[in-house]
C-alpha cells in the first residue's frame, strides 16, 4: 500500500513531460484538442516506449498519459463509444504497467519499487480553451458538477490497477477539494495534489497556496501535496510559504524554465540548480512536466542519487 511514510523514506524520481517527447519524435499536438491522449487511440506504442526511457532515465514513478483523457472528449474528438472511451482511459494505465514490466524484466536492479500514477487533469484541460491555466471555470460549476465530471475517468484509472492518482495541474482549490471530496467514494484509493501557481505564493486561480495545502493535507487519502506546471523560480517561496501548513511530503514536478521545448539543449537546465533547496524544505518527490524530457530526468536522477538523496 502507498503510504505517507513510505513516501517520507526516499527521495523519488518522477517521469518528465509526456508531449514534450511526443514531439521530438515528429508528432504535432499544438491544435488537437485531445493533445497527449490522442496517441493512446492512434500510436500506444509511442506512449509506453516514452514510459519506459523514463524509467531507464531514473525514474521511479510514471504518470500515465490521462491527463487529457475524458469520457466526453474520446466520444466527441474519436466518434467513440463511452465504453471504448473508458477502454482508452484504461489503456492509458496498461501501457505504464507493460512499460514496468519490461523494465523490471529488462534493468531493474534493486532499489526503489517502480509506481503509476494515474494522471487526473482539472476539468480545463479538456475543454481546450486555455482556462487550466486560469480556473475560471470553477466560478460557474459547482462542487457536485465537478465530481460528476470527474468520477469516470478516477474510476477507470483505479480500475486498471494505478497504484495511485495523480491529481495534478489543479488551478484552484475549489476543484481539488471536489476531487478530495470525489475520492471518498473509492475508499482504498491514494493519491498526491499538486497546484499550478501563477507567482511564489498563489495558485492560478489566486487561492493562497498554503491555504490550499493546509485544507488538502486533511485528507487521509492525500500522501503528498504540492506543485507541477509552474515555473521552477517560484517553487521556493511556495514551498516555504507552506512549510508548516503540513505533515505530508512535498511533491515538485515545474516546468522547464523555457517553459516548453525550444531546443533539446536548453530543456530542464534550470531545474536542478534548485534541487537541494527544494529537499531541504521538504520535497520527496521530483521530476518534471512541460519542457523537461528524458535526458533532463536522467541528469537530475543522476544528480539526487551522486548527492545521496535516493
């Protein structure tokens, strides 16, 4: 079982952005609204071969390829069934899982246990209109909308054996306590928070970042909480602001400081500069999300490990 202890223990390696790798393997997502989770549909094989250089980059926990995944958005984008779209979602954590056991068969060699988690995006992710970024939907929906909304992709995810959610990118507080609130309903199920924030105090939808991380930490579902989809520069001061808000391990996975991948040179540099800042105020679980690909995931694993963190 996934525990808040057994998170506290070790220093984990997290996977790094999947479409910035989708991309320099020639595919184009700028203009599909399915972005990512198209490829479970049309390329699955391109998915698990990205999970598993992550892991043979260092990496210890993967995300699946469900951040944009929705019931509605497979029916409407693929002219699917809502069952063949719940296949997809599932799919999405069969090729994480195919991933691992080529690699256990492969490389493993001790260490750390190799984890999925199922990747929950806010409901802004898929409407592809930019508004993850904002959270304004939030001010219009309420609470039992956004679990409804939710709830098939958790269930699926869960379904096909995560061994925990990955409930990321979230805007606002709102629509992670809705999630919190959601997760009641699969009793056994863990699962991390992670905010995207606009500055080194606030997420983007301008909740006070520790207020946030104090109200989710109550949760005896969450093993860890933090921030992802944000510049590095900022994760410091959130984490320090929130520093004695909770119990739980911080969980880091920013953006390249170039944001998203304009060369393969300049991707993920600026993260691993902050790396024994980021340990010293709490943070167990690092990696990386838009603009940091496999080889900046390798050298911050080979970094975390030289220093005798993992």
């Amino acid at each position: 079982t996934m525990s808040v202890e057994c998170l506290k223990r070790g220093c984990w390696v997290l996977d790094g952005g999947l479409a910035c790798e989708i991309e320099r393997k020639g595919f184009d997502l700028s203009n599909d609204p399915l972005w990512s989770a198209r490829l479970l549909h049309t390329n699955p094989e391109v998915i698990r071969d990205i999970h598993f250089s992550y892991l043979n980059a260092g990496a210890s926990i993967i995300i699946t390829a469900s951040y944009q995944a929705s019931v509605e958005g497979f029916c409407e984008h693929l002219h699917v069934s809502s069952l063949e779209a719940k296949w997809l979602i599932e799919r999405s954590v069969t090729l994480a899982k195919e991933a691992r056991d080529d690699f256990i068969r492969d490389k493993f060699l001790g260490g750390l246990p190799t984890l999925i988690a199922g990747s929950v995006g806010p409901y802004g992710a898929c409407q592809h209109d930019m508004s993850e970024y904002s959270g304004s939907y939030v001010d219009h929906m309420t609470e039992r909308e956004l679990m409804d909304w939710h709830r098939p992709r958790i269930a699926s995810l869960l379904g096909a054996g995560v061994d925990l959610l990955a409930i990321e990118t979230q805007p606002s507080l709102k629509e992670a306590l809705a999630l919190v609130q959601l997760l009641k309903e699969f009793p056994s199920a863990k699962a991390w928070v992670t905010f995207s924030c606009k500055d080194g105090l606030h997420t983007s939808h301008n909740d006070l970042f520790s207020t946030a991380v104090e109200q989710i930490s109550l949760s005896s579902q969450v093993v860890a909480i933090g921030v992802n989809c944000t510049p590095p520069s900022h994760v410091t001061p959130l984490l320090d602001s929130a520093r004695g808000c909770t119990s739980l391990p911080f969980i880091v996975y920013p953006n390249s400081e170039n944001d998203l991948c304009a060369g393969e040179s300049l991707c993920g540099q600026s993260i691993t500069p902050h790396l024994s800042s980021w340990i010293q105020l709490g943070a167990r679980l690092i990696g990386g999300c838009c603009g940091v690909g496999v080889r900046e995931i390798e050298t911050m694993s080979n970094e975390l490990r030289g220093r005798g963190y993992c």
